[in-house]
C-alpha cells in the first residue's frame, strides 16, 4: 500500500458496449475504491475518434450503475479534477507534450505515411522486428527549422531511451524488467492535437491524483512506457496492478467479443445482454468478483458489502481466471429465490411486459402475478424465463394449441371427453375455485369415481386451462384463473376433443 489516499479510476474507451472484462475490472477498482475508503472515478478515453461509438458511453454508464458500481466522480456527476472526458482536455496533453519536446523527453516527426509504410515493409522483408527507425529523432536543429518552415505536419514522439531497463512494480505479479532496447518512440501525440492512450493515461492520471491503477493485462507492455513517462515528468508513479486475463469457460483462450458457448448453450458477454436476459446485478456481481480474486474458503455466495469488506489486492491471483458460465444460472437462481416477492415482483414486471405485450401498470395490479408468484420463484433461474410459465395466466385468450395434447395416456378423445365434461360439472358445483386444496380433494374423489388415476385427469385438466403440459401448481393456477375463466377455457377444450373425436371416429369407420 501507499501513503497516498485511495483514488482508483475505470477508464474505458466508448469505442463498443460494456464487455463483461471490462465490468470485472471496473468491479475490482469499485471493491478496492470502498475497502480503503478512498474514491472510485469515472473517466472516458475517447480520443480514438475513429472507433467511437456514439451510444457506449450511455451504454457503460447505464451498466455499472446496473451492477450496482456508483462513481464518485465522472462525466455525469462532476467532480473537483474534471472534465471527465479525454476529448475535453486537449489542451492539458499539447501543454505536457510541449514540456517534453522542450525538456528533450520527445520531439517532432514528419515522417509521412508513405515513408512508414515503406520502411514496415522493409523490416517485414530483412525479417526484422517492427518499430519506428527514429529517422526524426536525430534531425538537426537547422533540419526541423526547415521542415516546420515549410509547413509540414508532425506528431511528438517519446524519446525513450536506448540502453539500461526499466523496472515495473506491480502489486500482483512482482517486479517486471523490461529492456528498453525492444521499446520504440512510441507517438504521444497525433498530428490532429489528439494524444495516444499512452500520453493521456499519464497526465491523467497524474493530475487525477489516482494512486493506484488496476487494469487489464493487456496493457503490461505498455507499462515501462508509462513508467518511463512519469520519470520524465518526475512524477509519482501510482502503484500498478494488472489484472488476470479472463478465459472462456474452458480455460483454454481468451473471452470471445460476442458469445461463449457452454455445451450447448449461449452465453452473452456483454453486460446489456446478461441484464436482458434476465440474470440479476447481484448474480453477475458475484460471479465477476470470483474471477481472479477469492473470498477465500468455499465461499461462492457473498453479499457486496461482504466482499467490499475481504478485498484487497493481496488476494488477486496473476494466473489467467476461466469464468464458470456454467455457475451463472445456478448462482442466479439463488439470488432469484432471496428475493422478497414484492421485490421479484417488481423486477419480473418489464420482462413480462415486454413479452407478453402487457402494460407494465396493469401488470403491477393483476392478482394473478400476486398468487402464483412464490411458485414460480420456485422454478425460475432469470428473469426472462417467468413469461413462458406465466402467460397462460397473464393473457386473456390462450393461444392454439395442439387437440392431441387433450387425450390422456391410455385414453381416446371421447374418454377424455367425458372426463373433462365431468370436471367441468364438479367445478360448477363448487362455484368458487379460491380454495386449492377442497378443489384437489374434490377432482381427486371424481378421478376415482370415473376409474381414471389423478395423473390422467389432471394432465388434461391442465392443457385445458394453460394449453401447456408443465405449469405453476394446477390448483393454484385455477385459483388465479378464476372460476369464469377456467369455465370458459373448459369449454373451449370440450370443443377441441368434440371435432377430434368426430375427426377420428370418421377416420376410423
């Protein structure tokens, strides 16, 4: 640790939508930020104007916060070291690339694009390893005169120095030494005033005040550059902690940038599908927190604020994590079935609404959803999954389904004809079906009355009414039904077994 109070950033480029490597990594900064007390900022790279894309960075706000990551600082809620936005400090990078120039830490290239391609190409066939040649580097005082008197356009780049190492503390993998013979002249800025990653990075997060970096490690490479630019500067080098590399689920290579598949099933990989397919912040939450860094023991299921409490960079393991998509639904389920139903209810309302085209305020003061809530929660892994068990009940007129579905095993359709014409005579009869249980002891008295088991008088019973073979607890589904439209759905079923009995005695003679 330093003395340094905590100040962790997430710094993502908006150049594509949340990726669920880049949710982890904004997850470890979060539980660093809260453990130490300290701050946990949000700041946006985007001087890759080429690839950036104009929704993402809604798209990244929107998903942290969906997870549960609140900033202290950002580009939404300010702060005293803004603007957040990388774009909205050009100035501060052309003054510090300036600095360097003038100090001889950088200086300017003109080489054209022409010119480097050629030379590329002249490396690829000497087979030699790519990288700038400094052709500019070592331009006279009258030469670079010359050149900018003529008006010609040019980049600054680091003059990185050509013999000696440079060593990178990392508070995960140890000390790195990097021989500065293999780092080029990296460009610090570009010939539209822009910087590069690696100029901005550094002047950022200097003035930034961060004190500790945790990102990927795909940017170990760059990091003695960054070292080497603070030392230039004669700046405080945050401490440096690169993350582990995130596998697929079979430890094999690395996450794919769109889907992971698990047998036979798709996973998403962005965090907006993970949200719309119905997985809970808290499920993915902990699932993330586990790739990586451990709670330690057993422990797979944890609270935030538990797992704020256990972390700290000492329990980061440098190998590559597999992440255990196969842990996900199960972990989900979990979280799913803690919920209090008032709080499940609120949450399954959008996904029923949108999939079952219902109005979200009428939804929220159905009964229905009320009385067959504590069962479905029983059942369901996500969110979305709840349509499929719920429409049945949800919509007012079910949709066709098969006649055969009707006939029970070891029954024909007239049989079951008059099984379910018995029914529907027993539920007239009782004429309120608010009791599940005098409803299942009465039908059960008329399954043994008409010689047939529970199971075959129930199974038709229960296509009649959800169209379906698998549904929340007959009875209870009645319940919420209601005895006019169980009637009324009877009657429908009746019809159905009528025109296939009259369908297939015509078949038959």
């Amino acid at each position: 640790m330093t003395d340094r109070a905590v100040r962790v950033r997430f710094a993502p480029s908006p150049t594509g939508y949340l990726h669920i490597g880049g949710a982890r990594s904004a997850l470890f900064n979060y539980l660093f930020a809260r453990h130490h007390g300290g701050q946990f900022i949000l700041r946006i790279e985007d001087t890759d104007q080429k690839r950036f894309v104009a929704d993402s960075v809604q798209d990244l706000m929107t998903n942290l916060r969906w997870l549960g990551l609140d900033w202290d600082e950002g580009p939404d809620v300010g702060g005293p070291y803004g603007p957040y936005t990388q774009t909205e400090r050009a100035a501060l990078y052309q003054q510090w690339a300036n600095w360097l120039v003038d100090n001889g830490h950088a200086y300017h290239c003109y080489c054209s694009a022409e010119r480097l391609e050629a030379m590329r190409a002249e490396q690829t066939a000497n087979k030699q390893p790519p990288g700038y040649d400094r052709h500019c580097r070592h331009l006279s005082a009258a030469e670079r005169s010359a050149i900018e008197a003529a008006g010609a356009p040019f980049i600054v780049r680091f003059a990185t120095p050509r013999t000696g190492d440079t060593a990178v503390h990392d508070a995960v993998r140890g000390e790195m030494i990097f021989s500065n013979s293999t780092l080029d002249d990296v460009v610090l800025l570009k010939s539209d005033g822009l910087p590069t990653y690696h100029l901005a990075v550094v002047v950022d997060d200097h003035f930034m005040e961060i004190s500790h970096i945790l990102r990927a490690d795909e940017w170990i490479a760059s990091s003695p550059r960054h070292v080497l630019l603070y030392q230039a500067f004669g700046w405080e080098i945050p401490v440096m902690a690169h993350l582990p590399v995130i596998l697929d689920p079979s430890g094999k290579g690395k996450m794919s940038k769109r889907k992971v598949r698990v047998g036979d099933k798709e996973y998403p990989v962005f965090v907006e599908e993970l949200r719309s397919e119905g997985y809970l912040p808290e499920a993915v939450f902990n699932l993330l927190t586990n790739v990586g860094w451990s709670m330690g023991g057993d422990r797979e299921v944890f609270t935030k604020e538990e797992a704020i409490a256990g972390f700290d960079l000492t329990g980061i393991n440098a190998a590559p994590a597999a992440l255990p998509y196969g842990k996900l639904e199960w972990l989900n389920g979990v979280y799913v079935r803690n919920l209090a139903p008032a709080e499940l209810k609120r949450r399954l309302i959008p996904f029923l609404a949108a999939a079952l085209n219902l109005d979200a305020a009428t939804l929220a003061e159905n009964p229905v959803l009320d009385i067959l809530l504590v069962d479905v929660q029983e059942r369901i892994k996500t969110l979305s999954e709840a349509a499929a068990m719920l429409d049945f009940a949800l919509i007012e007129a079910l949709p066709a389904y098969d006649s055969k579905l009707l006939i029970a095993k070891k029954l024909d359709a007239a049989a079951s004809q008059q099984a379910l014409s018995a029914t529907r005579a027993a539920l007239v009869s009782l004429g309120d079906l608010q009791d599940p249980e005098h409803v299942e002891s009465t039908l059960r008295g008329l399954a043994e009355t008409l010689h047939l088991s529970a199971g075959q008088l129930f199974g038709i019973l229960r296509i009649a009414i959800s169209g379906k073979p698998v549904t929340p607890p007959l009875f209870t589904s009645m319940k919420a039904l209601g005895a006019t439209t169980v009637l009324r759905r009877l009657d429908v079923a009746l019809a159905k077994l009528a025109a296939l009995n009259y369908f297939l005695s015509g078949v038959s003679t």
